[in-house]
C-alpha cells in the first residue's frame, strides 16, 4: 500500500507516488503536452482531407511514439477517466503558476511513461472521485496558458477536437510503424453492425435472391454484452458508451442471455407512442429519481441476437431464436422485431418500404439470409427511407431572428463532414457510400449545411434549444437532403433542402470523424 501523506492542495489526502510524481510532471507537461500536442492538433484540425490528416500523423506518430499513447488513452472507449464534463473544475478559478523554478532533466521517453502511468491510474479507478478532480486541479496549475488547460482537460474528456476518430488513426499508427494487416487495431473500434443505404439503381455484389426485412425503428441503438464466465455486464450506446438507469432492462436481458445461451443482443430502445426527441430526453436523463422513473415507459425492441465470438451462420437461424424469445411471452420490457422475406427487386423493396413507412415507421432495413452479424457498415445489412440522408457533426447553432416568432429557439443546425465524393460533368458532388481506400476517382471535402428545423413541432424545438450543449454539439445527427451541391468558386458543397431528422449520436460521446 502506497504511504498517504497530506499535501496543500484543497484539505485531501494523496499518495506520496502521485504528489511526487506530480511535481516531476510540472515543466515536462508545459513543454510536451501543451506545446507539441497543441501544435500536432491545431494542424490536425485544420487538415480537411482524411487521407492528409492519416499521412501527417503517422508521420507524427513515427518521429514521436508518445502521441500514440495519448491518443489511444483519448480514443479508447474501454480506457474511461470516469470525468465527466459536469464535474470539471472551473478553469478560471484555478490559480496560475508562481514559481517556475522547479526543473526536471527527464527525457522524452522517462515522461511518456509517466504521464501513461497517471492515465493508467485514472482508467482502473486507483484515482477517482474527489482525488481525480484534485489531481487534474494540479495538473492544471502548472500550466499558466489558457488554451493549455483547456487541451489538457480535452485530454479526460476523450475528445482532442482533431475531427479523427479511432478507424482514422488506426490506420496512421499502421502506416508509422508498417503493419501490412488491415484488421490489427491499435485503437479498438466499437463492435457494431451498421447499415449501408440501399441505391435501388446499384448492381450489389453477390446479392442474394431475398432478404429479410424489418420496419426500422426511430429510436436510440443500444447494444448489450454479457460475460458469462463472471456474470458481468456492459449496456451500451453503438459507440460503446454507457447508458445509465436501465435496470429494469437489463435484467431481463440478463435472464435472456442466460436462458438461450448467447452473450451479445443488438436493438433499440424505443416507444412507438413517442416522439424521438421524447425517446432521447428519457433515455438520457439520469439527473433525479423522476427521470429514472419516466424511463419505465421505454421498451428495448431486439433485432439481433447471438455469441460475440462467433455470430450464427445464417439469418435464418438468428430469425428463429428470436421468434422463440418472443412466443415465451416472459418478458415485459423486452420486445423483438418481426421479420419478413422480401424479394430482391428494388419495386417489392419499395413497395414493402412504403408499406412500413405508412405505418409510422422510417422506413425498411433488410439482412442477407446468409450474413447475419458483421463489424462496421456493410452491404449485407441495407436500409431504405424512399428519401436521402446523411450522418453529419453539429458545430455550431443558428438562432432565430430578434423580433421574429421562433426568436428564442434554434431554426438551424451548423454541420460539417469529412466525406468521400465524386464529382459529375455537370460539377455537382455525390456522396460515396461504398468508398474503399485506393479509389482514384474519390475527392475528400468538407461539406456545409443548415439542417432546417423550421418544420419541427414547438415541443421538439424547445428541447433542442434548451439542451444544444449537453447533446448536440459535436454530436452526430441525420440530416435529410435532395442532392449535393458544389459552391461556385469554392472546394466545398452545400445540401439542397436539407432538413434535420434526428439526433443519433449525443454530442458527450466520442467517437467523431
């Protein structure tokens, strides 16, 4: 056990390791991470080509190894600091450094190891609660440049503010240090199945003669992971975020896995009497007993079961293990998404798809009968809206004008995406949806929107202003479009009619382009 001594920072106590480790950081912090992590992600910010972004750090990564460290510690979502932007002390109140006398003859390498080992320490909770905020207190007082702290704090709140995600600098690090195989993951990324938008004018490779169809639900993705060698387990947003106060679900997803041997569950918490924006505000509130209560009004509706390590063969097989969860009618909050076969033809996809939008929902999402679970965005798992859209990040907010009736609420959202396009004779840009590394015909650009909300109901335009910061800023959103546009004189698009529909990905979430 580490001796405990008292130092002079708040009444607390910290370990003799941590407070001497602490002042050895003092001058090493100021120079390592505030002057060269500030400078690679002011460059990296303003880097709007992804394949540039991916040369220029790979070569940072190369010349220095260290940034690798902090960017898996930032990136990592297994690796979590339990800090959350709530419970950040207010820089402005944090006083600066007085005495620059203190000195340290570390090298590069001696303070990469240190500065891991406090990371280290914050992710296997040996500093948590009080010590944590104390400790980034500190951290913070040695450094006497206000863009610093702030970086530093960006640092545990897992977001660098580089518009890279984990598959970006995966593919950085392979490049640094010459790893030839694809699939190696310096930085995990979230296992989820993720849809691909079904072109009906698309000739698909191997494309079966059916699929299985279901409706597509509006709700919020969450996945479900249980260990059953400890009975442990982890609910999780699709970025493999944690959502909070769903016992009542987890639960009877405990006793499912139990009872039908598997150990992975996909779905959506959903309520069809809902809203979306009434669906997103319950399933995050976890302020006050009431919002834990109100949370009982959603169900968890299953469209994929199976073992993590080795998903089932067919869909079929899948399909009916669901079917069975459902006819044993012993789960009150657990719901399963029927499926049906539809013919492969882009009129019965259609046709089907107008049948389920009639119905109230979005739209259709159909599996290949002999794929059913595969990591990232593939083709053997489509959906269809009969319309277009795209996954876009909220930068910034559009209020309405003074004097005008929706003055006090947001009209617009500002979006921005590092997209992969192609451009036709005519200058307009398309968006690829199948892009794959070495296509030659491929443009990166940045492309600007205003996701109108004017047609939102009042409700939903007060819930979006009222809770801009908390969800949607740096937040992923669906925005809804008739074409993509090229801007005269300039390397950038606009999106003609587009339209916000709804919030996928909350803004405290990491996972970013």
């Amino acid at each position: 056990m580490l001796e405990a001594i008292s130092c002079n920072f708040g009444s607390y106590i910290i370990s003799y390791w941590l407070y001497e480790k602490l002042h050895v950081l003092s001058t090493t912090i100021k120079e390592m991470v505030c002057k060269m992590l500030a400078q690679i992600c002011n460059d990296l910010s303003k880097i709007s080509s992804s394949n540039d972004k991916i040369l220029y750090l790979s070569r940072v990564i190369k010349s220095d190894p260290w940034i690798a460290d902090i960017l898996k510690y930032t990136y990592d979502s297994s690796m979590q600091f339990y800090v959350g932007k709530k419970s950040l002390p207010n820089l402005s109140k944090i006083p600066y450094p007085t005495n620059d006398s203190i000195s340290s003859a570390l090298n590069e390498r001696s303070w990469s190891i240190l500065f891991r080992d406090i990371l280290y320490r914050f992710t296997t909770r040996e500093i948590s609660g009080q010590l944590a905020l104390d400790t980034i207190v500190q951290l913070l007082s040695f450094i006497n440049n206000e863009n610093d702290r702030v970086l530093l704090c960006r640092i545990f709140l897992k977001d660098l503010k580089i518009k890279m995600g984990a598959s970006l600098i995966n593919k950085a690090y392979n490049i640094a240090f010459g790893i030839k195989d694809a699939s190696y993951e310096y930085i995990p990324t979230p296992d989820t199945q993720l849809c691909q938008t079904y072109d009906p004018l698309k000739k698909y490779k191997d494309a079966p003669s059916f699929y299985y169809a279901s409706r597509k639900l509006n709700g919020l993705r969450g996945k479900f992971i249980y260990n059953r060698r400890n009975h442990t387990y982890r609910f999780i947003t699709r970025e493999d975020n944690p959502l909070y106060n769903f016992d009542f679900i987890t639960k009877e997803l405990v006793d499912l896995c139990t009872k039908y041997d598997v150990d992975y569950v996909d779905g959506e918490i959903y309520n069809n009497v809902l809203s979306f924006t009434n669906i997103v505000s319950l399933a995050l509130g976890n302020s006050d007993s009431n919002a834990i209560q109100n949370k009982r009004q959603l169900q968890y509706n299953i469209f994929y079961v199976g073992k993590k390590e080795q998903p089932y063969d067919s869909t079929s097989t899948m399909v009916d293990l669901l079917n069975s969860m459902r006819d044993s009618g012993a789960y009150q909050y657990l719901k399963f998404i029927d499926y049906e076969k539809v013919d492969n033809n882009p009129q019965a996809i259609t046709s089907k798809c107008n049948q389920f939008s009639g119905d109230g929902f979005e739209g259709i999402v159909f599996r290949h009968p002999d794929i059913a679970w595969e990591k990232g965005r593939k083709t053997s798992l489509l959906k269809f809206k009969n319309f277009k859209e795209m996954d876009m990040v909220v930068v910034d907010k559009v209020m309405g004008e003074v004097g005008k009736e929706w003055e006090n609420y947001i009209v617009a959202l500002t979006c921005v995406i590092d997209a992969p396009c192609t451009i036709d004779s005519n200058g307009v840009y398309h968006i690829v949806d199948d892009y794959e590394d070495g296509d030659e015909d491929v443009v990166m650009t940045t492309i600007q929107v205003n996701a109108s909300l004017s047609r939102c109901p009042l409700e939903d335009k007060k819930f979006v202003t009222d809770n801009f910061d908390k969800l949607f800023k740096n937040g992923v959103v669906e925005v809804r479009y008739q074409d993509v546009i090229k801007r005269v004189g300039s390397n950038t698009c606009s999106l003609q009619f587009a339209t916000y529909e709804k919030l996928k990905t909350p803004g405290s979430t990491q996972e970013r382009l």
